[in-house]
C-alpha cells in the first residue's frame, strides 16, 4: 500500500514544448505509436503488486459490508489448449434441467476485455459448443442441435481428428500488448490432424480445404501441395488422442488472405444464437475491422467429458479477438465503451447457453485506481492464463441482476486522469511549431523515456541560416512535477522568506 | 560481274535452303507440339444413341380362378400372347411397349389363397405364395360371385405386385376363350396404366430428351415438382425455431426418422441413396410478415406470401458440404409466442388442414402451432415436445410428392389397398423404376451426345484417357440399359441406367476440359506472330524475290529464243 501511496505522489508533468523549426513535413504523423510515453516498470514493483493481488481476498472481504455478494469463482483454466492432457477442470455449472433430459450439447460463451498497458482494449470473444457424440465411430452422426451441422459433416467426411483454423488481419505487438490467449499469424492459418483410418491424407486434405474454403468463404482452396507442410514436431494435437503420428498433420498458411466481413458472416453463423443474441450481437463488422488487430478462428478437437475420460465430447471453440486502438490524442481523459467499442449494447444472453460471461481483466489495477468500471459488479473471479494469475471482474448476464433497470449493459472502462494525459498540437509548416504535453504517472525507481521520431523536411533558399553547420536548435524539454506540497505553490509573500525558496 | 553472280546463286541458296528446313522440319515440329490430346471416342456408338429406339417390356400374368373358366377352356391354357404398341415421340425417340401376357389356372395353394376372407388377406397370401420379379405383375381372375370384393368394386390393387380382377358378369361361362380374352384384355391393361407404366409417366420422364408440348397445366406441375433423377439424395430435416427465450422445443427427430422415414427409403435403396440429416436452427425467421386476423384470432399467410419465406430461411440452412447430391429440405416452423397461432391460407382462404406447403424440387414447410400447448400463465421458457407422428406424416406425404411416387389417379371400380407401414406399395416402386430408368437413360443419353457434339465442334479441348474412358463406360452401361429394359429386367436396367448417368455426368463436367476451351484463333496468333512474323518475312521476301528473278531468267531465255 505505502509503494502505490508513494508512486502516487510522484507525479510529473512532462512538458515537451518542442520546438522543432525543422518543418516538419510529417505533420500528419500520429503521436499515438511513436510519440507515446513509455513508461518501463521496475521489475520489483510488478512483483509488489502480485503480492499484494494474491493475499487480497481477506482483505477485500473485510472491507465489503456484503460478504454473500463477492463470490470468488474458480474459472476455467484459460490455458488449457495448452496441450495439457489433464481433463476439463470447468466449474459446475448452475442451470438445473429439471423436466427435460439434459441435452448431450452444451454452449457457452464469454467475453475477456483487458486494458492493455498501451490503452488499447484487447476483446476477446469465445463460443465453446461441447457435443458428446463420437464423429470417429462407423455410426452416422447425423442429428444436429446445437452443433453446426456444416462443421459436423466435415468432420465425419474427412475423418478430421482436429481442425484448427485462424483468419488474423493485422499483427499482434507483443511488445507492447502482451501476450495473447492464443496466438495467431496474420492471414489465413490452417492447421488439421486426421484420423488414422485415412488413407490418401494429400487428397483428403485437398478436399477439405475446398470444402473449408466454401464455408468460410475465403481463398482456402489455393492450398495446395507448394505450401502444405507436415510439422513433425510442433502442432502436436491439442485434444485427447494418442496418435502423435505426423503423416496424419497438415499445416499451411496463407499469409496474404485479406479477413473482411465475407469470412465473419460465415463464422457467426456457425454460432447457435447467430448474431441475434448474446455476446454475438456486439459483432458487428463495421467496428470490428475498424481496429488494429482482428482475429478470428474456429477450433474443433476431441475433449474428455468427465475425469476417468471415458466418454469423449467434441468441442467447437469459436473466439474472435480484436484489440482495438480507443486512444484519441487532445481530449485528456480516455475512456470507452461497450458502445463506443462495438456500436451495440447488451441486452440478454444467448438463451441457449449455459453460461455466458463478460470478464474484465483488473490484474493491472486491483484497487481501481488507474481505471474505473461501471456498472460496478460483486463478482470477483481468478484464473491462471498462460503461467499468470490474473483478477477479473465478472458479469453474469444469464442473471436479470446484471442488467440493472435500464434492461441492457454498456460496460464503461473510464481511465482516472491520473493515468496521463497527453495532448499533442502539431505544427504547421512556417507557422507554428510541435507542442506535446504528457502527464505521466511514474512509478517509484522506474526509469522513464520517451522518444520522438521527427522527419526532416527541405528549406527554401532563403531559409537557411548563416551558419549552416549548426544545424537547427531545439527547444528544451521541461519537465514539471506536481508535487502535492505547499512549497510548490506558496502564493502568501507575506511571510519572512528567503527569496530563492518561494517560486 | 561472275563474282556478284555466284554471291546471288549463294543468297538464293542460302534462302532456299533456310525455307526448307522451315517446311520441313519447323512446320512439321510446330505442328505436333502444339497439337491437343484427344483421345479415341466411340463417336458412331454415341450417334447410335442420339436415335433412341427404347423398348419396355412387362410381363404380365393372368391367373384364372376356378370358376371362371370352362374345363375346355383349360386345356387351352396356359398360353402366351404378345402385344406391341409403338409410340413416336419426336424424331429422334420412338417408344415401344411390349406386354407379355402368360395365361394359367390357379394352382390348389392359390385357389386356397383366394378363399379368404378379404382381399388384403388374400393379397398377403398370395404374395406369399409367389415372389414375382421387379416389374412384373401378376392379376387374379376371380368369379363374379367371389365375395372378397365390394359390390362396387371390380378390381383390387393390392401392396405388393398382384391384383383381383373380378370378371364381368355379361361374360358369361360357356364363351369361346377368344372371346373371354378379347373381353379381359382392356381391363388389364387398364390394371398395367395403374399398376406398371403408362403413357404419359414414360413421356414425362423424356422430357430431358425431348421438349414436349406444354399439356394442361396440372401435368406440368406435375412433372416440375418432383426432383430430376439423381443417384443419391440428401434430406434436411431442420427445426425453426424462432423464439428460443419462449420455446424450448425438443424433437425426437432420431427416432421419428427411424420410424417413419427410414422404411420407406429403405424400400428406395434400390432407386437412389438417401442420408439423412437434421438440424436445429435458432432465431430463423421466415421471410413475410404474416397478417393478424381478427375474426379467427390468428396470423394467417396466404398463398402469394408463400414463395418470398423460403428465400431467406435458405440463407441459414446451409449447403451440404459433404455431398454434391441435391437436398431435400424439410422445416418445421414452430412460430414464435407473438405470432402464434399461425395458419396457412390457401387460395380460397381456407385454413390448409396440414398447415404445411411444399415447394417444387425443394422440400415442404410445415408450420406447427405450439400456443395451444401452454397457458397464458406460462412461464416462459416453456418446455415442448414436439408431436413427431403428426410431423412426420406430413413430410413422409411430401416426400412421396417430391420423389415422384404418385399414385395414379385410378379409373372407377379400381380399388387400391392403402399404404403399408413401408409408406411404399411394391408396384409404386415398380412405377417410379420405370420411370426413373427411362429418365436415366434420356438424361445420360443427352449429356454424351452433347459432350461429343461439344468435343467435335471445338479442336481446342483436350481430350484426356480419363474421360474416354468414362464416356465409353457410360455409352456401353447405356447400351446394357436399353437391353435391360428389352428385356423386362427392371431392376438391372436401373441399375445400369445409374452408372451410365454417373459416368457421363462425370466425363461432363470433368475439370481437365476446360483447360483449353478459351482459346480462341485470335490470342493464337497474338502469341505466334511476334514468333513468326519477324522469321517469315525475310525468307517469304527471299522467297519471291528468287521465283521473280527466276520468272525474267525464263522471260529472257524466251526472248532470246525469239
């Protein structure tokens, strides 16, 4: 507590008034990429903060006057494609059935929002359709509900062990964003695991692919032997199965394969709900491929069904992740919403899911000081991604609760002005020179650059000065910390003092 | 000057020489690296086809009860008779039907066969009794005074491929046989129009062949609603389900395709193979709004509204991805809780008592009202279970519609045995057989020749082995049909009309014949001229220049002769 007290206080106003008579000629060169504060974490600070996440439950427990309200739900483990074999560790789910027998298909779906640290908001969408069914037994599976009948025709066709394929537009920044869920190259991305009854895999792979090109709409069927590869050591299956034999893989890529709306229409229609209701409604293209990032991609494989895994369920796993670049320099605060994000509020879940979830990531900011959410939720959940515990708050919208009275939701994420605030006025060419201003929020022995990137433009002849060889000259930065302390801000001259220490 | 002679004699030489090796070496190489690949196709065969002269044959056994015949008259029997019957369709298709007529007495077991209480039971003993072949029939004569017919009733075509013929009572016993022939012979054949082919099914199933006048326009529905012959087809069965929040509906599609559905395709096996699937689609909306009637206090949709809902539901069904066969669709709308009940119209505005249309080479929509189900009170989501017998029938009915089972409309005093559990009488599969082995081999016979009218009209396309292969496959499977139909063996005849489609659709719309089907003359000699132009034109000069040099040589020595 007392670190985050500390850094809180180290507030500093950097004030680059850059002089940069140089003309710029880039003038229309966003600050948003290169003129963007970067701020380097300690490395001891981050730990601090795990810490301090980890013990929080009691402490949060203590403060909340409602204790029954802040329910603590072990959350399916994110990672789990991560070729871990271990069964589904999934959290009982609360729907009873009652009257009917309990159908053999399951949906669920949710939605992961997380502030990325560059202010861009990361969404990620998943749909997981779980089916006990068995497509590899002689038996016709023929009999479709919740399950795309499409898919499933593929799937007993061509024998498939495992499909996984991704449409990515754009190029995922680890550098600045993290980690994803699950990685995924720009392009189209094509990767199958067949069953070892085939025989002529090459040629059934052919067929698929066609097939598969049609459904989705895109240019699948230019795979072709030139760029069809059989890993043998990497693309192990991510599903039960123990045939690791890599005669039956085939990878291929096609990394010029331009994702638009032709190839999302197909993939929600995959969906149960199609984008009528639920989490799909948000899915709207005109917004989703307004951003920098977009990927969506589809994922088939065989899942264990209870803990001895006897039984075999096959999972579609539908997600579609999207980061989306909200940062608008001059206005001084950040903030978005369901709204601003998607053009859509929610409204109801998807009736015919048995769970469906909006998570936001708060890992970052536990206490909510960098940014606020709203509606506020009770719900606290934790689940490890990818090695890393992580915070989420949790919006249950099968629960008429989550809606409030207004009957639809429209997350808010509002950035306290204490994040930064940047402004940024450029120049016009002999007319008024660059003006950036950041106010940054340094935390405790961290080390901060920043780095402008400038182009040089060409002078009149008239313009050049007597002595060239100088170069041109730029202002000094200034940098003004807002020090909440009265020394700074002494107005009273009446007292005794001496004159060096009141401005 | 004797120099400048010899360098001429070398340049004429040398042109020379250079515009022979072009003749004889360069056209000769030219011409056979550019030539396409065109396999051997059996050419006269196909024209053979093109002139189709299709034989159908029945056979047909009469079987005369006691009673109905003079013991003078038996030992007359058993006899057989043959009876042609020719028909020209157009130019190019003539038709045949052969009916072979075998007379006998009824054996003790049929006799005692006959001596049942009632005809379906004597219709299953007799079938018991006999297991006549594919295509043919056998027709019991029975007395007038026989009691297992109605009054009114003269002929009684039972489930499998036998019918009772009751015999008239002006024909009495005692008459020459010649005569009692003479007299039974427009009765069966009457029974062979319901019972095998007639006419106007064999016609219909040419109309690939052959443009047929447009008839009246009940038989062009007719024809148009049922789906083009086709080796295999895919059924859809797909619940929509429009109102997920308020309906939770449930199906037992499995097990009512099991039990209605399954038998009569299995009975089909013969004709085509059939999957089946089914799906569930949520929030599938029908394409029209339909209009609230206050006084029945119900959404009705009348019959122009119809064809605009299938258009958008087809968006969500989704095309088969595992098959190329056509699909039949079925959907079952359950509208939602808003808009319920809903009635379809017809065009008398009255309530269809089905509620349910069918589409012609599509598949039916059958609208199921839930609201009677459940109370105002209700909470929704309400929990339904779909009555599947009441569905099922309606599709079993539109399914015989769209496969082109049909009962013929039967002439008075006919009396037709109601359907069996398979949903399918023996000789109603014996019917669409005919018809679908003469569709076969009108469609296959079609596509061949239009393929070799299409080979021999452009040298461009490149032939492959693969496809002279198939077409010669499809040309000999035509040939055995043809025989087969010849000679009566219906189910060969389809057998082999299946195959000779498959191959000739395969050779049809094989991919390797397109390779080279644009390439017109002009883009050729863009691409040649660059290449020859600045080749030829020096030697053609050299050319003309050495026959002109050589004409005033002549014209010189002529001179100098005169």
């Amino acid at each position: 507590m007392a670190a985050h007290r500390c850094s809180r206080s180290a507030l500093l106003l950097v004030l680059c008034s850059l002089c940069l008579f140089s003309i710029a000629e880039s003038q229309e060169t966003t600050p948003a990429g290169d003129h963007r504060a970067t701020g380097v974490d300690n490395p001891q600070s981050v730990t601090g903060s795990t810490e301090q996440m980890a013990e929080q439950p009691t402490v949060v427990e203590e403060e909340e006057e409602e204790e029954e309200d802040r329910r603590w739900e072990a959350t399916r483990d994110e990672v789990e494609t991560e070729n871990t074999s271990a069964p589904d560790t999934s959290a009982p789910t609360f729907e009873v059935h009652s009257s009917v027998p309990k159908p053999k298909d399951d949906f669920q779906e949710e939605l992961v929002i997380r502030p990325l640290h560059s202010g861009d908001i990361y969404a990620s969408f998943q749909f997981r359709t779980l089916w006990e069914t068995d497509f590899t037994t002689g038996n016709k599976v023929s009999h479709y509900r919740l399950f795309p009948k499409s898919l499933g025709q593929v799937i007993s066709k061509f024998s498939v062990r495992e499909l996984h394929i991704s449409f990515t537009q754009g190029y995922w920044r680890t550098m600045q964003w993290g980690q994803p869920f699950l990685p995924s190259p720009p392009g189209a991305e094509l990767w199958v695991w067949f069953q070892d009854s085939v025989t002529d895999v090459d040629e059934t792979w052919k067929e698929l692919t066609n097939v598969l090109s049609g459904i989705f709409c895109a240019s699948l069927n230019f795979i072709d032997s030139t760029n069809t590869v059989q890993p043998s050591a990497s693309f192990k299956p991510l599903g039960i199965g123990n045939v690791t034999d890599h005669r039956f893989l085939r990878y291929a890529t096609l990394p010029r394969e331009i994702v638009c709306t032709e190839n999302l229409t197909p993939w929600k229609k995959l969906l149960p709900c199609g984008s009528k209701a639920g989490l799909a409604v948000l899915l709207k293209s005109e917004k989703l491929f307004h951003s920098s990032f977009h990927s969506q991609a589809v994922h088939i494989r065989p899942v264990c069904k209870d803990w001895q895994c006897k039984t075999k369920s096959w999972e579609l796993r539908q997600t579609l992740n999207v980061v989306f670049d909200l940062h608008t320099p001059g206005q001084g605060k950040q903030e978005w919403s369901l709204f601003k994000m998607f053009s859509r509020t929610l409204t109801e879940a998807c009736p015919l899911a048995s769970s469906s979830k909006i998570y936001v990531d708060i890992t970052d900011d536990p206490q909510g000081e960098q940014f606020e959410v709203s509606p506020a939720t009770h719900l606290l959940s934790q689940a490890m991604v990818l090695g890393d515990r992580r915070t989420f708050s949790l919006y249950d919208l099968t629960q008429q609760i989550t809606f409030g009275t207004v009957r639809s939701l429209n997350l808010h994420i509002r950035w306290k002005s204490s994040e930064g605030y940047i402004h940024y006025q450029p120049s016009k060419d002999r007319v008024r020179p660059h003006l950036l201003e950041m106010l940054v929020q340094l935390p405790p022995n961290s080390v901060t650059e920043v780095t402008v990137q400038f182009e040089r433009a060409l002078l009149k002849w008239t313009e050049y000065t007597p002595d060239p060889n100088h170069g041109f000259y730029v202002g000094s930065s200034v940098i003004s910390s807002l020090v909440p302390s009265i020394v700074a801000m002494d107005t009273n001259s009446t007292r005794e003092q001496p004159l060096f220490s009141s401005l | 000057m004797a120099t400048t002679e010899v360098e001429r004699r070398r340049g004429q030489l040398a042109a020379l020489s250079i515009a022979v090796v072009v003749i004889v070496v360069g056209v000769p190489l030219w011409w056979k690296t550019t030539e396409t690949y065109r396999a051997w196709l059996p050419v006269s065969q196909i024209n053979e086809l093109s002139n189709l002269q299709l034989q159908l044959s029945a056979d047909v056994e009469v079987v005369f009860a006691r009673g109905t015949v003079t013991p003078e008259q038996q030992k007359k029997v058993p006899l057989t008779r043959t009876q042609d019957e020719e028909h020209s369709v157009d130019e190019d298709t003539a038709l045949r039907y052969r009916y072979e007529t075998r007379y006998r007495t009824a054996t003790i077991m049929e006799e005692d066969a006959l001596d049942q209480p009632t005809a379906a039971e004597a219709d299953l003993s007799l079938h018991t009794l006999s297991e006549c072949p594919c295509g043919s029939l056998v027709v019991y004569v029975i007395p007038e005074s026989s009691s297992l017919l109605p009054q009114d009733v003269d002929v009684y075509i039972g489930q499998r491929r036998t019918a009772l013929l009751r015999i008239g009572g002006q024909i009495r016993v005692g008459k020459t046989l010649d005569l009692l022939l003479a007299h039974l012979e427009p009765r069966i054949k009457q029974v062979l129009q319901v019972m095998s082919f007639s006419h106007t099914d064999i016609t219909a199933a040419l109309s690939d062949r052959v443009r047929l006048s447009p008839g009246n326009k009940e038989s062009i529905a007719d024809s148009m609603r049922t789906f083009k012959s086709s080796p295999g087809y895919e059924i859809t069965f797909s619940l929509l389900n429009p109102d997920p929040k308020s309906h939770r509906l449930h199906w037992d599609i499995e097990g009512a395709v099991q039990t209605y559905i399954q038998p009569l395709l299995t009975k089909l096996a013969s004709v085509a193979n059939f999957s089946i699937d089914s799906q569930t689609l949520y929030y599938a909306m029908l394409g029209v709004n339909p209009r609230f009637d206050s006084s029945l206090g119900a959404y009705t949709l009348s019959p122009d509204s119809l064809a605009h809902m299938i258009n958008p539901v087809e968006a969500r069904l989704g095309s088969n991805a595992a098959s190329s066969n056509p699909v039949l669709n079925f959907l079952l709308y359950v509208p939602d809780a808003q808009h319920s009940p809903l009635h379809i119209h017809d065009s008398k505005k009255q309530e269809v008592p089905t509620n349910a249309f069918h589409s012609p080479r599509w598949g039916g929509i059958m609208v199921y009202n839930v609201d009677g189900f459940y109370g105002p009170e209700a909470v929704f989501p309400v929990d339904l279970n779909i009555n599947m017998a009441k569905v099922m029938g309606v599709f079993l009915a539109q399914l015989r519609l769209l496969l082109g089972v049909q009962s013929p409309n039967a002439p008075s005093g006919f009396l037709v045995a109601p359907c069996s559990r398979t949903g399918l009488a023996d000789w109603e599969l014996d019917r669409l057989m005919w018809s679908r082995s003469v569709e076969n081999v009108a469609t296959a016979t079609t596509t061949i020749t239009s393929l070799a009218q299409l080979l021999d009209q452009i040298g461009n396309i490149v032939i492959n082995d693969n496809i002279a292969e198939q077409v010669s496959s499809a040309v000999t499977s035509l040939q055995l049909a043809v025989a087969e139909l010849e000679a009566g063996n219906l189910r060969f005849a389809l057998q082999y009309s299946k195959e000779a489609i498959l191959a000739s659709e395969r050779a049809f719309f094989d991919p390797s014949l397109l390779h080279l089907l644009y390439f017109p003359d002009d883009q050729k000699f863009a691409i040649y001229i660059p290449l020859f132009l600045p080749m030829c034109v020096p030697i053609l000069l050299s050319l003309l220049k050495i026959v002109s040099d050589a004409r005033q040589k002549r014209r010189e020595k002529q001179a100098k002769k005169d």
